[in-house]
C-alpha cells in the first residue's frame, strides 16, 4: 500500500542575536535655578518634561519643552539644559543604545529632534514610556527578576512602536536611496566579521577600504554616509559586531577563551582580553563567570 506524503505548513521567526544597553534611566524633579552643562554621549537619549519648563539646546538649536513635549536625540550631539519660569521641573530622561542596524538607521535619519506632545511619534510611544516611569518609582525594579522582566517588556514595546512610527514618518527617497546603501555597507562588515572566523584575521582598516570599493563609493564617502545613518563609524560598527560576537562565543561552555580569542582574529589570549576589558570593563572570564561556574 503506498504511503501518502503529509503534508504540512511552517512558520517560523528570524534567527536575532542583538543587544542593547539602556543607561542612566531617571525620573528627577529639579529647581528653578537648575541646569545641566552642555555635553555629548555615545547613547541615543529620550528626555519628556513632565510638568514645568525645560529649555533644551541640541546642536545650538533652542527648543523649549513644555509637560508632554520630548526630544529624542542621537549619539554625539551637543546638549544643555536649564529649567524655565520660577517653578521646579520635573523630567524622565533615558539613554539607550542598540545594535540592530535597521532601527540604528531609522532612530539616526529622523530629520526631526523634538517632538511636541500631541505628535504622532509622542502619542505612540507614551504608553510604554508611562510604564517605564511607573517601574522607575519601584524599589522592587532593582531586586526582583519579575520587575526587571516588566522592565525589559516595556523597553521592547518602546523600541517596537518607535520604530514603526519612524518608519512611517521618514519617507525622504534621498534618505531612502542612501541608507540602502549603508544598510548594504552593514551587512558587509558584518560578513566579515563572520569569514574572519575562517581566515584568523581581520584589519578595519583594510575591510572599509575594501566594502567601499565594492559599492563604488570613496572611503571618505562611505564613512560619512555610515555615520549619517547609523550614528558610529564602520570601524565602530566593527568593534560592536567584535564585541557582540565575543559575548556570545564567550556564553559557549564547549569553547575556550583561547579557542575564543582565535576564532576573533586576535594573535593571544592577553590582546583579547585587553580589548575586551576596554570595550566592557571586565576581563573575559569575569564575563563568563556570570553565566558559567
């Protein structure tokens, strides 16, 4: 008797392996004479005033933020701050950082900086920035795994509606035409980050040189259109795919530090671990430990 052959449907989801940091997160209430000096961080930052005024300055533009109004800004540039009026101001600020290149991209072409409170972008991601600020006020945020996974449910749904809603919003086909080609560039570095597992061996250096040649482009042109897009240099994006790659052979028990090292290119054991401590402040085997006894 012949067997039939059964058939049958499949749905499966992408295979993800990024990271994200989320730094400094606060709620503060602040004085009227209050303000904060002008400075610049590695981090994209998302600063809603809740009541009161705050004047805030990005890259020498003035822009004055009144209870719901928020400014969401990107790594490297220049700010300061200072209350308005003679009352005291209350804000929630966060600093983040993710390496998904497609979000990295959306978050650095917004041609936008403040968004006043009945903005599309400001009403689509109050709800999970309201949860983020009812968690800020928990003691219980810092100590139990049940409040720091609410927690990390919050920033996800931060991250989902902020994205959707900036991909709506920025439509530019100039901006369109040349983040595909830094997205294209993204993929490249880290497919080399991937063959380098092969071959032992990469230079930054030379890999730029070379993915720029590729897409027809000068260096100095590729540097600037990454940058544009993405918010760090290719020779950055490198050491974040270097140091995502590292994490994660490093959380694999089967592996050596040794066996680690080579896998990343590195001559030794202590040049690893001097970059890695530089890019963590931890040596390898700390990191490990906290996964592995």
């Amino acid at each position: 008797m012949e067997q039939k052959e059964r058939q049958k449907r499949e749905f499966m989801l992408p295979d993800m392996d990024s990271t994200f940091r989320v730094f400094g997160v606060h709620w503060r209430t602040v004085d009227p004479d209050w303000s904060y000096p002008l400075h610049k961080h590695p981090m994209f930052e998302i600063n809603l005033v809740i009541s009161g005024t705050q004047q805030f300055t990005v890259e020498r533009m003035n822009y004055v933020q009144q209870p719901g109004d928020l400014l969401l800004f990107r790594p490297g540039d220049h700010h300061e701050s200072r209350v308005l009026g003679e009352e005291e101001m209350t804000y929630y600020c966060l600093h983040f950082d993710v390496d998904e290149p497609s979000f990295r991209e959306l978050l650095c072409r917004s041609p936008r900086c403040f968004y006043p409170s009945g903005s599309e972008l400001t009403a689509a991601i109050r709800p999970a920035l309201n949860k983020l600020i009812e968690l800020t006020h928990s003691e219980e945020s810092v100590i139990r795994t049940e409040a720091r996974m609410h927690i990390l449910s919050a920033l996800f749904e931060l991250f989902a509606v902020l994205s959707g809603t900036l991909s709506k919003l920025n439509q530019d086909p100039a901006g369109l035409r040349n983040s595909e080609v830094a997205s294209r560039i993204a993929m490249m570095l880290e497919e080399a980050v991937d063959e380098m597992s092969d071959s032992g061996h990469l230079d930054e250096k030379d890999t730029v040189t070379s993915i720029a040649s590729a897409v027809g482009y000068s260096t100095s042109s590729v540097n600037r259109m990454f940058t544009k897009a993405f918010g760090v240099s290719p020779r950055q994006y490198l050491s974040v795919i270097m140091l995502k790659k590292s994490k994660l052979l490093l959380m694999d028990p089967e592996l050596t530090i040794e066996e680690i090292s080579s896998k990343l290119g590195y001559n030794n054991i202590a040049h690893f671990s001097r970059q890695f401590k530089r890019w963590t402040g931890e040596s390898p085997s700390r990191f490990r430990g906290k996964f592995h006894e």
